[in-house]
C-alpha cells in the first residue's frame, strides 16, 4: 500500500514538472522543447549563416519556448531581417519582443548598432507606456 503512494506522489510530482499551462507554466526548472533549436540559432546567427538562424529561432519558437527565451527569439529575428533590409520584419519581430516583455531592452552594444538600433528605438518608442 505505501509503494502505491509512494508510486502516485512520484507520478503527480512528474506531470506538475511538465506542465506547460496553469500555475505550473513559468516553473522555470523544466527546459523547453526549443531551447536546443534557440543555442543553434544563436550559434548559427554568430557565424553568420542567417538562413538557418532564422529557421532555428522559427523551429524554437515552435517547438516552445519559455517567455525570456521567446523574447531572445523574436530579438534575433529582428536582426536576422535588419541585415537582410527588411525593415517592416524587423519591425514586427521588435515590436514581438516588446509586447512580450514591455521592459525589453537591448544591451549597449546592440543599440549602438546602425541598423536595428535606431529600428528598435522607434518601435519601442511607439509602444504604450507602461504605469
């Protein structure tokens, strides 16, 4: 009779870890589905290779992210469409980030950049203010 308690509490306590909604969503002690597609993302973006950058943020943010982690994504993406000229992408992918996270910032290197600097700044400054 105990090993069957014991058995259920182990099973409760699984299913609670994996739970993606309700009051379990934002744990923060499970890895999401995507985050392995997110490092190759970033791997990717560092070297260059936009295109599968780009494919691995979208893979990543699929496959489930945590908000942080979608907010880096969608940050990403921004820059991956700044550099290929496609301002109103870049737009978008900002003004994602900053819906999921008002408070979103870009360190001072990136903002310092010429393109998606003065881009996030106007998307940001378009964005409702925060009380």
């Amino acid at each position: 009779m105990l090993n069957i308690r014991i058995l259920i509490l182990i099973l409760a306590a699984l299913l609670t870890v994996g739970c993606q909604t309700g009051p379990f969503k934002d744990l923060g002690a499970t890895r999401n589905a995507g985050n392995g597609y997110l490092e190759e993302g970033v791997q990717n973006y560092e070297e260059g290779n936009y295109k599968i950058a780009k494919r691995r943020m979208q893979f990543a943010l699929e496959e489930g992210l945590s908000r942080p982690d979608r907010v880096k994504a969608h940050k990403y993406l921004a820059f991956i469409a700044c550099v290929s000229s496609q301002q109103l992408t870049c737009r978008e992918e900002f003004a994602i980030a900053l819906e999921l996270d008002p408070k979103f910032e870009l360190n001072a290197a990136e903002a310092g950049h010429p393109i998606w600097g003065p881009m996030f700044k106007s998307v940001k400054a378009k964005q409702p203010k925060q009380p």
